[in-house]
C-alpha cells in the first residue's frame, strides 16, 4: 500500500479535482439502429443511461434481477420513445444466471453495438453468494467480466463496438489483493471491499484493451460523478439514514452520468479510443494500484478460472491473431 501512495503524483491529484469540478461534454449523435446491452439499467446510473439512449433512438437490451421492475420500465419506455425494448434476468450475485443471460442475447439478438456494465453494489459488511464468492466483488468484477468476455463475438460483428464499464473514484480505496480476492484473510470494511473491486474492473479493462487492439472494439471505464443514486441501499437503516440526510445532500443528478455514457459511446472523436479511464467525459490518471500490469495479468487468468471461462475460445477473426493473442495470454 506504502509502495503505491508513494508513486501517487500531486499533478495527477490536481487533475482529479479540475476534472471534478468541470461540464461533462455531451454528443448529439443519433443510435438510430445501433443496439445496447445495458446491464443495471433499472435504477441509478444505468437507468438515467437508458433513459438517456432510448431519447436518441437506440434500441436496449435490459439485463435486471427485478422481473416485475424491468417489466414496469420497458412498459414505460415503449410508451415514452417507442423505441424497442426486450430484457433479460439475472442476478448478478449468481454467476450462473449471468452466464444463462449471455447466452441467450448471443442467440437471441441479432446484433450488439454496445455494452454497458453500470450494475454494482457497496456492502458494509461481508456477505458471501451462494457459490462462496464475496457479494461486492461478485457483483461489481466477476459478473460483468463475464458479460464482456461472453459477449465480444457479438460486439465483433459490428462495425465500431464500445464497452464502457462503469467504474468509480472508489477505486482510489484499494484494498486489492491478489493473493486474497474473496477476503478470508483480512479484516473487511465496505470501502476496502468496494475499492478492491473497481480496482479488478480497471485491471481487466487494460487486459481487455489488450487483446482486441486488433479488433473494431473498444473498451473504457467511467467515474459517473458524485450523483444521487440507490447504491448502498442494501445497507442497514443507519447507512441509508446517513446518506440520504448527510451525503446526498451534496449529489449531483444523476442525469450527467446518463449523458456522459451516451457521450462516451457515440461521439465520432472516440470511436478508437480504447483502454482509458474517464472522470464523466474527461481522461484521468487512475491511481497508481490500478495501473500495475504485472498484477493485472495475474488477475486475467485468475478470473477466467473463478467464472468458468477457462476453456471460452478466443474472439479473434484470423489465426494470425489468435497465435498472437495466445502469447499474450
């Protein structure tokens, strides 16, 4: 931890909070045909996102756990921007359901332009799935790794394909270890727990980034600002008191977040920008532990193993490209 607080940069802070404090730059470029998979879609951040994109004609793709929520929210859509709707199930606490879901858009829709992983959670206290994996890290890391990785070959066929993963200034939290992912040795804290799990989002981004720079896709991550959302809402009566009556207070609308992501996945000035982290629309450093390629690589095939992808065949077009990303693997 010492080590990376050190390598911290006070230029690197400054541009932090300049990029804080600035307009969020926004596009007016029509998805008229384009499709999106937004997973989290329902509340917060991704539901301001897919208000935001079916204002600019896109057609959606929900993945939600709330059957009876998403239901309600596609009614509303089809009503307000007449634009096509469909959903999918799955708890992301349960990988199995994710992969289910995957499969499915896979068969099911016939093409993907874009993917935006906005569902996540905060826990104060350490709570496990029912297949044994720690609930913060399941939720903000495993299951939307798997829903990148499973959907690449649909995100191929397109022409110009964006993945944007919602990410965080927790990050700057850390509390990553590599050598204890699931935290059976070390004492939890909600911080620490969400810290750690942004921080895997942004090491899997640059691996991401990696193997398809010979592709037509990119991918990024995007602090959504310090908006008024429902994360946390898990929490005890205490935790939600203190936010809504302290924190929230000082939120912005959860609009600018909405905005930002239709920004980042249709303005023509990104169309090959790929393997950057951005505060709303602005490129920012990461802190330093989220820049440590060494880990970063170590962590790649750990969590193939953890989400049962081990043996998923490589997404690239000619063989050329698959020797080439096999020595990168």
């Amino acid at each position: 931890m010492l080590k990376y607080i050190r390598e911290y940069k006070i230029a690197d802070m400054k541009d932090m909070i300049r990029n804080t404090k600035k307009q969020h730059l926004r596009s007016m470029e029509s998805l008229q045909g384009k499709t999106a998979v937004i997973a989290g879609g329902t509340s917060g951040v991704g539901l301001s996102a897919v208000r935001v994109f079916a204002q600019y004609n896109c057609n959606l793709v929900l993945i939600a756990r709330n059957e009876q929520k998403v239901k309600k929210l596609v009614d509303e859509l089809q009503n307000e921007f007449k634009c096509t709707v469909v959903y999918y199930l799955a708890d992301f606490t349960i990988l199995e359901e994710v992969h289910k879901a995957a499969e499915r858009i896979l068969k099911e829709v016939p093409s993907v332009d874009i993917l935006i992983n906005s569902a996540g959670i905060h826990s104060t206290r350490k709570i496990y799935t029912q297949e044994g994996f720690e609930s913060v890290f399941c939720v903000n890391y495993l299951a939307p790794f798997i829903l990148t990785y499973r959907l690449i070959t649909k995100l191929q066929q397109s022409p110009a394909a964006r993945i944007i993963q919602v990410n965080s200034q927790g990050h700057r939290f850390n509390g990553f270890n590599i050598n204890d992912l699931n935290w059976k040795k070390r004492i939890y804290t909600g911080l620490r727990g969400y810290g750690a799990s942004k921080t895997a989002q942004l090491l899997s981004v640059w691996e991401f980034a990696d193997r398809l720079e010979h592709t037509q896709i990119t991918i990024n991550a995007m602090h959504p600002g310090e908006v008024k959302s429902n994360i946390g809402s898990n929490n005890g009566p205490l935790y939600r008191w203190f936010h809504d009556k302290v924190v929230s207070k000082s939120l912005k609308d959860v609009i600018i977040s909405g905005e930002s992501l239709h920004y980042l996945a249709s303005a023509p000035e990104l169309s090959t920008v790929s393997g950057k982290y951005f505060n709303l629309t602005h490129p920012e450093k990461p802190a330093p532990h989220a820049l440590d390629r060494e880990t970063g690589a170590l962590l790649w095939g750990k969590t193939l193993a953890l989400t049962g992808l081990s043996s998923e065949k490589i997404w690239m077009s000619s063989m050329e490209e698959k020797i080439q990303c096999l020595k990168i693997l």
